[in-house]
C-alpha cells in the first residue's frame, strides 16, 4: 500500500490473533493516522521496509509463558521505534525481556485505573483515576530491569508500564474499545506525543493517487472487467477503474439469483444512470443447478466465487485485451480470508477474496484492499456516487446463499428475499435504517409447529438479525424497540408464506460473526 499511495505515517499493528486487533488499525485510523494489521510471523527486515513511526502488539487468546506461543523477534526492541504492548502484547514484552508473568485470578469488565503519574507521555492530560476495560487471566507480576509501573487496579499491581530510557510500553487494559472511557486519548497519546506522527490520513484525499496506480497497473491497451453488485465496495472500484482508463472499463453485473427483492432491476437502471458501461447477465439457473445438494457453508462461497471467475473468463475470450478483474475487496475482507500474510486465521472465505480459484486467467486489481467499509464511503462520496447506494447496507457476494442455513433451494429464497424486504421496510419506516450497519433475514432448515386457522401446520423458523457496526471487524446486536420487532415479526408471519416463528439473533461479533454462513 505505501509503494502504492501516499499514505503518511504509518503505525504498525502486530496481530496475535485477539479479538480487538483490528479495532486498533481503525481506531488509529480514526486519529488519521495509517495503520497495517501484520501476523506476529513479520520479520525484522519487513518492519525495517515498511518504517513504521510506532508499533503495537495486540491482545491474543494465549499465555506468554506457554510452548509454541507466539513471539516476535526479540530485536524489534533495539529498533528505537516506540512500541505499545496491549493485554498478551504487554505481558509479552514483559515476559521477552526477563519480567514474570503467571496466570492469575484474572480480570474482566470495567475497572478502575490508578495513574500514578498523569505527567507521563502516555496518560498526559487524564485524570488519576480512570475507568479502564479488562479482558485477562494472566497478569505480569515481576517487570524486566529498567521498567517501572505506571499504573494499577485493585486486581492488577502492573496494569501499565513503561522502560526508562527507551519508548516501550505495556497497557494490561484495553484502550481500543469504547469501555475504556478516556482510551482514544491514550492512543492520541501515544501517536503524537510518544511516536510523533503526523495526522495527514484521509482516505478521500487519495483519489488522484489511487487513480494513478490504477493507470500503472493497467497496461495502456490492455482493458479491465469489473464485477459490479450495485454495493459501495464493487461501485465505487468500478468509477475508479473508469476514471483511470475510460471506456476499456468494463462493467459485469451477474444476477446468480441469489439477491435482494427487487435488487437486479435497481442495480442496472442505477449503474447505468451513472455512465458505466454495463454488461448484464441472468445466471440463475446456472448457479442454482451447481449449489443444488450442497449444505457445507465453505462450499457454498467456494462454487459461487469459482461460477463467478468462470463466467468473466468467459466474457473475457470475447473482448480483445481484456486481462484485468478489478473487484470491491476492503481490508475486513483480506484480514477474514486470512490474506494478511502468514499464521493468519481465516474466519471464512470472502466473495472477493476466497472464493477465487487457485488458476485463473485473469490479473486481480483491488484498488481499495487496503480500505475499511467506512472509509470507502468516504471516497464514493468524494467520487460522486448517489447516497442510495453509498448508504445501502453491506451485502456479501455469494448473496443470500450465506443467509440460508443448509441447502439453497428456491423456497427458502423466497423466504428469505420476502423476510429480509420485511425488516428493511420496517426499519425505514421506523427511521432506523440508516442508523444500523445491517439488517436481514437468515431462513435454516429447522421448522416449527404452527396453527393455520384451525389446522397444525408446520413452517419455516425465520431469524432476525440488525446489528450496528463501524467495519464489519466488530458488530454489536441492536436493541430495536419492541414495537419494530413485532410488526417485523406479524408481518413475516403473516405475509412470508411458509413461516411459523420469527426469532431475534441476541448475539455480537465476536464471538458470531455477523453473516450466519
């Protein structure tokens, strides 16, 4: 990305597989700072390259003191570049340079900090005393020699360090989530104050660069294919590509019959009102008939995402120069395949991203793998892309196969299309929906007794789920008045044919993903 762009600082997030990794790359973000997310497999020689301006070692599930743990190379604290080590990065830095960490009674929830001097780069301008959010069992108990504690609460003597000379630090704490009343200033802290950065990041002012690149990726004869979905993401790559290379841009929008109510006519008459040159194509069959037997969720992405490749490599044999796939990949997708480089986990395989086949004919372009879901909105609406579809709700590629649990079949379609138009029409008309990230409907195989007039009747369980989110990265289930559930849930009930229960997903990201496939 900087080779790419001119990104300004940069910040370094070294992963450890925690739960809150990538709320810390957004949070720096959200200071204007650049920030990358790497697995804790990064070499010396890569942290050299990218010159970082700080470094920050995630949380993580393990113990330090454990076999096969993870490590990171013990000379990235001779690199004078400031470090900040939170939950398993504070107790590894402890651990790695000779201090004591045991497992203990343990910490969660809130918690009250005790500073025990606001003077300190890192605490400057906060109070004493401060409420501090706690997700630990293990607990640093003997610091390394020339570390002195800088904080603590009533369960953890060190809760926060710092190394005299050098600018190392370690948070037991973590000041990435909203908990932690005062964390985004002590993140602020550490950026400007402790690794002196510069706040020059903003992804809209990255347009003409962007742009640029596109141009010296793209040989000046060679043409580019855009898979389209009418999403934000898919859009805003294709204006892009289109005000790099003009009318070699060219726009697929495949309908494999596994979107929206209504979604295939909005999605051309928009694109099109919008001057991009639109190819569209009606695949139901072809993608029904190949997800036909299939229940294994992985699968399912796998077969759509292969379908997907097949048919552009089919109109691609058609087109003189066309050598190019660009896709709307952002940075949530690349970090849940496990794309961010080795020892990442995949979470589940993307429809950008992993569901593409080992061998294909095509170069990939992503121009915004680099982006969160929020900042792209940023950049759609510097480009002049209309508000119905910057503010549509995020919707996954392989469609609402990943909405149905077990087999797709056409009447679970039906359902799930008619269940999930439902809640969206509840929502606006309550003024809710532009205030929640995603909202929709998830139809499985399991089937509950009802009464039709006066006879048993067996029918679908249809569930609810509306959660509120800032990246996808983390999601929080929404508490939707209960008067808007229950015209959701008659509604359904009554309008949906098939359906005998509508049920409310009551749980957040993580430890659910927000998609149930």
């Amino acid at each position: 990305m900087k080779e790419d762009v001119k990104v300004g600082d940069i910040v370094l997030v070294i992963d450890f597989g925690g739960q809150y990794t990538h709320l810390i790359a957004r949070r720096i973000r959200q200071l204007k700072v650049y920030s990358e997310t790497r697995p804790f497999t990064i070499s010396i020689d890569e942290i050299v390259k990218l010159r970082p301006k700080g470094i920050i070692l995630s949380g993580g599930p393990r113990s330090v003191y454990t076999d096969n743990s993870p490590k990171v190379d013990k000379r990235i604290f001779d690199l004078g570049i400031p470090i900040l080590g939170i939950c398993y990065g504070h107790q590894l830095i402890a651990y790695m340079l000779g201090g004591k960490v045991i497992k203990s009674t343990g910490e969660y929830g809130k918690a009250i900090l005790k500073i025990y001097d606001t003077e300190d780069p890192l605490f400057k301008g906060l109070n004493e005393e401060e409420i501090v959010w706690m997700s630990h069992r293990d607990s640093v108990i003997e610091l390394p020699g020339d570390f002195k504690v800088l904080a603590s609460t009533e369960i953890t003597p060190i809760a926060a360090f710092k190394h005299k000379y050098k600018p190392i630090y370690g948070v037991q704490f973590h000041p990435e989530v909203v908990h932690t009343k005062n964390g985004l200033k002590m993140l602020s802290n550490f950026l400007f104050d402790i690794c002196k950065c510069t706040p020059s990041w903003n992804p809209k002012d990255l347009i003409a660069d962007l742009i640029s690149y596109i141009r010296r990726k793209v040989g000046p004869n060679e043409r580019v294919l855009c898979a389209v979905s009418g999403g934000v993401d898919s859009t805003t790559t294709a204006v892009l590509v289109h005000r790099a290379i003009g009318d070699r841009l060219v726009a697929v929008f495949v309908d494999h019959g596994l979107l929206r109510k209504g979604e295939p006519e909005f999605v051309v008459k928009t694109l099109r009102n919008m001057g991009l040159n639109l190819i569209h194509i009606n695949a139901k069959e072809r993608f029904l008939s190949k997800l036909k037997g299939v229940s294994d969720p992985e699968e399912k992405r796998k077969i759509i995402g292969e379908e997907f490749i097949r048919i552009f490599e089919e109109i691609a044999r058609k087109i003189p120069n066309l050598k190019w796939l660009a896709q709307g990949t952002i940075y949530p997708d690349v970090i849940e395949s496990g794309r961010v480089g080795a020892g990442a986990a995949r979470i589940k395989s993307h429809h950008n991203v992993g569901g593409l086949p080992e061998r294909m004919n095509l170069k990939l372009l992503e121009p915004l793998k680099y982006f969160y879901k929020d900042e792209v909105r940023e950049i759609a609406r510097a480009l002049g892309i209309p508000d119905e579809i910057v503010k549509r709700h995020p919707f996954p590629g392989p469609g609402l196969a990943v909405r149905i649990i077990g087999e797709v079949t056409e009447e679970k379609l039906r359902i799930v299309r008619e269940a999930s138009a439902i809640v969206e029409e509840e929502l606006k008309r309550a003024g809710l929906y532009d205030k929640v990230w995603q909202a929709f409907a998830v139809v499985g195989d399991d089937k509950w007794v009802g009464v039709l007039g006066d006879e048993r009747y067996v029918g679908y369980i249809v569930i609810v789920r509306i959660v509120e989110s800032v990246d996808a990265m983390t999601a929080d289930w929404v508490r939707v008045p209960y008067e808007v559930l229950d015209r959701i849930s008659r509604r359904i009930t009554r309008e949906v044919e098939g359906v005998t229960m509508v049920t409310y997903a009551i749980t957040s990201k993580p430890p659910s993903t927000i998609e149930p496939c």
